[in-house]
C-alpha cells in the first residue's frame, strides 16, 4: 500500500531510466521506469516503446517506430516478453 510522501514528486518525463531492452532481430522493446503522483500518493509504473533499427544510404543507423508486416511476429515475441517482465516487476513492487 503507498502512502503520501513529502518528498517532490519529478515530472515523470524527468524521471524514466530505462529498464530492460528485449531485442528480437532489429526491433527493441524498451522499458522505462516512470514515477509519478496519483490522488497524492507515490506511484510507480512503466512504459513501454518499440523502436526498429536499420541502416541509411550512408551507412548511418536510422531508428523508428514504424514497422513493416514482416517485423508484426518480431512486435509479438518482444511484446509478450515485455509482458511477462512488467508482470514480474508488479508482483515485486511495493506501490
């Protein structure tokens, strides 16, 4: 069970370290650690982003968030180990 806090509560979006990278081919599901403050009370939860990388014209490696049908089994594998990860994390934590 949380209780308030009288420490400042960072604004989440300067507050997420990444947690784990789950790689499948060139797609990477990361998952940041985010904290936040919800009917005043310390929170703590996560989220998540896909990203694909790929090489340029000059060789340069290009990141992005769009994906092709071919990388859909690729989403699915490091989606679902996201999943089972964040399930792992929630069972542990103390908010």
């Amino acid at each position: 069970m949380t209780s308030p806090t009288d420490e400042p509560i960072l604004d989440p979006s300067d507050y997420n370290p990444l947690v784990k990278s789950i790689a499948c081919g060139n797609v990477v599901c990361s998952i940041f650690e985010n904290r936040g403050q919800r009917n005043g009370y310390a929170t703590l939860y996560y989220t998540v982003k896909a990203t694909r990388g790929y090489r340029d014209a000059n060789g340069n490696w290009v990141y992005t968030n769009s994906f092709y049908k071919s990388h859909l089994p690729q989403l699915i594998h490091v989606y679902q180990k996201a999943l089972e990860f964040l399930e792992d994390a929630d069972s542990e934590s103390p908010f």
